[in-house]
C-alpha cells in the first residue's frame, strides 16, 4: 500500500478512515498525523469519523445482543 494521500490541502477520505478505524499502515500515519497538527478542518472529519464508527459499534453491540436467545429458565 502507498503512503496517505496528503492532498495539497487535505486528508484522502479513504486513509482518513483507515487511519479513525486504527487501520493505517505505519507509512501512512506520519503525512496525516502532521496534516492533522497543522488542520482544524481535517481534525473536524476525523472527530465526526470517530463519532460515526463509535455510533455503529454501540448499534451493531445492542443489535448482537438482542439476538442473543434468552436464557432458560428452571421450573
């Protein structure tokens, strides 16, 4: 896999996820870390990224749940 696509002002979409779902290769973390310290913009993103998979794990952890059968009971 390449390095993070740093565009000239901002973060690829692709390796902003990769990088929220803790995904990134170890090339890719330096270019958007140090895009992240100097971009408020891209530091917006990647909080609502992380609020969005945040959101689908606690879903997709009540949907699991739900599922489960429940346990029997003893006369």
């Amino acid at each position: 896999m390449s390095s993070a696509r740093v565009h000239s002002v901002h973060i690829d979409e692709n390796d902003l996820e990769l990088y929220c779902l803790g995904r990134a290769t170890s090339r890719q973390l330096a270019p958007i870390e140090r895009h992240l310290m100097e971009c408020p913009l891209c530091v917006s993103r990647a909080h609502a990224a992380l609020e969005y998979i945040d959101t689908l794990r606690s879903a997709l952890k009540r949907i699991e749940e739900s599922a489960e059968p429940d346990p029997v009971q003893s006369p």
